[in-house]
C-alpha cells in the first residue's frame, strides 16, 4: 500500500517540484515565521529603506502586541512563554532605540569636513539609517493611546523625531542639506553640470567643478563614481525624509532655525530645473555600448519626489496650510511670516508652481497650493501684500491659479476647496488690479480728479435738484 501511494504520488507531482513525496525532517515545536509586512503605497520612501537588521528588528518591536495576541489565541497553554517573549521583546525594543540614539549623535559629523569628506560618509550611513526607522514609524499604525493634540514627547510613535530634537541635530540636518544643495547646483543631484559651482566644504577654494570633485572623492576614498554619486543622491534622499518627519510636530517648527530653513526653502525653488524632476539612470560603470546608453537615457527617474524639490513644497505645505502648524502658533505667525517676506518664499513658489507644475505628482501640487493659499490668509498678508507678492508674484499668482488651481478644484465640494479659497481670491484681486497700487500691502485710496463745470451748467443743476 505504502508503495502504490508513493507511486501515484510521483506520478500527479505538480510541474516544477521534484517528483516523490518530501522527506525534509519538521521540527517539532517550531512555529511559522510570519511573512514581512507589505509596503505601503501611501509613502514614497517604502522601497528605499527596507530589508535590513535593524528594520526587521524594529518592525518586530512595533508589531510585538499583535504578535503576542495571535499566539496566545493559537496556544492558550503558553503564558509563560509570552511572558519571556514580551522580555525579550522589551530588551530588543532598549536595542533598537539605543542604536538609534547613536546614529543620531553621528550625524554631527556632517557639518566637520563638508561633503564627500570621510567623516561625511559616516554622517551619510547615519542618516540613512535614521529614515529607515521615520519610514517605518510613518508606516506604522497610530497608537490610541495619545490624544490628537499631544505633545512629541507623549507620542509613542515618534522616536526618531523626538532624538534629533533631543540630541540637537534638527538644525544640523537643515544645514547639511542646505550645504548639499549648494554644492551639488541645488537639486541637481548627480546630473548638474560641469562648470563652476559655488565652493563648499571639500570644494572650498579649489574651483573644482562637481564631475571633478566626484572623481578626486572616489579616487581619495578608492571606490567607483558611481558609488559616490549615489551617496550624494542618498543624502538627498534620506535628509528629506527626516527633516520631513520632523517638521509634521510643532515642537520641532518652534525648535529649528526657521531663518535659515526658508533661506533653504527659497534657494532650492528660486534654483530649481527641469533636470531636478526628469533627470535620467546613468548607464552602469561596468560598460556597456551605445544601446544601453540609449536605454538609460529613456528611463526617467525614478525617485523625483524624494528630492529637494519636491520636498521643499511639502515642508511649506506643513508650516502654512490651513490645517498646518502656522494656525497653532497663533501668537507667533507674524514672525514666521515675517521670515517667509523677507526670504521672498510665496513668490518663489508661485513661479516654481508655474514653472513646474506639470511634472510634479498630485498630491504634491495640491500641497504647493495649498501652502500658497495658507499664507496668502494671513493677518500679516493682509497688512503686506505688495511686499510679499512684488512683481513676480502678482504675474505668476494668476497664472497658477489659471494653470492649476481651478482645474485641481473645479471637481470639489466647497468643504474640500476651502483651503484653496484664499488663492483663488488673491488672483481675482489681482486681475481686478485691486493690488496694483500698494503702499506696504494696503491699497491706496483713489483721489478723484475734480472736475471743473461752468456757471451755466451749475445753474442747471441747481435748478434740477430743486424740482426734485
């Protein structure tokens, strides 16, 4: 009988599995390790940071309650074993927040060489490291332990955030991508050009273009081109999605340098390209003839919302929407928008938004709308709109809304376009030419010229006027 049955079985064996039946010993007792979670297609930063140690450990701590109710469901007997998981899961939980801890402190660093110096890349493995875990308390449920309005400290699911502002290192990260946007042509990433750029950290003086910095680094460190050109694209990447995380708190919007974080703001759009959003893959260093070239010359890139410029918009759209922290700061707008005047930050952003609001996502054009909006209803707008505006804001404020605002609008309930209905008054002002005569943002008063009627006309009307 036994051998009938394993004949059969070697006959209807399903196509791509050996034949005969499977004698891989099971162990006892050994329970089924559950699959990783799927990535989540709301964040666009999932695919960059995943797969390492430290994520899968992390990702075990986050999800150690469900884990252990599953279990206790499927094994009822075990509760002395969920005591010593939940042990083991607390030591590995004091792990994982240590060695985040210490990659936050390294990120000091960035600001002791400059770029493509050997301690910058140690900041930049850092800092990688860092956004895995933002990526992963982004991708994590929200706890319903804190109440919508708590504090960064009474948060469970904002660790990485609440180091770099416990460690000081907000400001650093600010710095640091302002450095690298400087130094790689602001946005333009590993495709800027070969002329001349402004000397910063490792290029100080040596007028050195950014090809040629790129090769002397990969010469001095002994590595290919490709592998620094990465880094610095890396950076980019991973300093964006930690200054990102850290901005959805107030408590870091207070703490930073906003000087110097709407001087990054204004620099990265005033200098923004059509290479920033469309730039194409590099063929590999490995070789490689003319049609691979080709190819690569025909793939977009990949990752254009993960880059400063797209970045930039969503911080704004953080800080100045109707539903940013800009409305929590009561007290203190005025200031704030004071910064954003004189780092000239909304015309910027109406020109970027003109310029390149047809290469950019959806969501991040709304959130530039929505920025746009936010700080146009302000108090402090009010008071100052021709110096907030100047010329190229009151040209391209019409065009944008023309371009973009009623089309992303023209579909909403009044609800959904509410926080766009500062804009789209602003530029029916303007085409009114209601802001054209502006004296600090308050319209002058109209003086009519009198004019000058003779004695017989003034007779008449005299005359008329008592009749009626």
């Amino acid at each position: 009988k036994l051998r009938s049955v394993v004949r059969q079985s070697m006959a209807h064996a399903p196509p791509g599995q050996p034949e005969g039946p499977d004698t891989t010993p099971i162990r006892a007792g050994r329970r089924r390790r559950r699959p990783p979670l799927a990535a989540s297609s709301s964040s666009s930063d999932d695919d960059a940071y995943d797969g390492d140690d430290a994520s899968r450990s992390l990702r075990r701590s986050m999800y150690s309650a469900e884990s252990r109710t599953t279990r206790r469901f499927t094994n009822a007997s075990s509760s002395d074993d969920d005591d010593d998981d939940a042990r083991r899961e607390d030591t590995l939980r004091a792990r994982v927040r240590g060695d985040l801890r210490r990659n936050v402190r390294d990120l000091a660093s960035t600001s002791s060489r400059g770029p493509l110096s050997g301690e910058w890349f140690v900041a930049c493995n850092a800092l990688s490291r860092v956004a895995e875990y933002c990526v992963l308390e982004m991708r994590s449920a929200p706890s319903s332990k804190h109440a919508p309005d708590a504090t960064l400290w009474e948060r469970d699911d904002a660790i990485a955030p609440r180091f770099v502002l416990e460690e000081g290192k907000l400001n650093v990260v600010i710095r640091a991508l302002s450095e690298l946007c400087v130094f790689t042509g602001v946005g333009g990433g590993e495709e800027s050009s070969s002329s001349t750029r402004e000397d910063v950290g490792g290029r100080a003086g040596s007028g050195l273009s950014l090809d040629d910095a790129v090769t002397s680094a990969a010469y001095n460190h002994r590595v290919d081109e490709t592998v620094v050109r990465e880094k610095l694209r890396e950076f980019e990447r991973a300093g964006g999605v930690v200054l990102e995380r850290c901005l959805t708190f107030v408590e870091c919007v207070q703490t930073c340098d906003f000087d110097e974080l709407m001087e990054h703001c204004a620099r990265v759009l005033a200098e923004a390209s059509e290479e920033s959003f469309a730039r194409r893959e590099r063929p590999s260093a490995s070789g490689g003839g003319t049609a691979e070239k080709v190819a690569a010359a025909a793939r977009p890139c990949r990752d254009k919302d993960r880059m400063q410029p797209s970045r930039v918009v969503r911080y704004l759209e953080l800080i100045f929407s109707l539903e940013g922290h800009l409305r929590r700061l009561a007290d203190e707008d005025d200031e704030y928008m004071r910064l954003a005047r004189r780092r000239r930050v909304l015309p910027e952003l109406a020109r970027f938004l003109d310029e390149h609001g047809h290469v950019l996502t959806r969501d991040t054009l709304l959130g530039g709308l929505k920025a746009l909006s936010g700080m146009c209803s302000t108090e402090y707008f009010g008071a100052h709109a021709g110096d907030m505006l100047g010329a190229c804001g009151e040209r391209t404020v019409p065009r944008v809304v023309e371009k973009h605002a009623r089309a992303a609008t023209a579909e909403m309930d009044p609800a959904e376009r509410k926080p766009f209905r500062a804009l789209l008054d602003l530029a029916a002002r303007i085409e009114r030419g209601a802001i054209g005569d502006c004296a600090g943002g308050v319209p002058r008063a109209r003086v009519r010229t009198p004019v000058v009627a003779s004695g017989k006309a003034l007779a008449e009307r005299i005359r008329w006027l008592s009749m009626t």
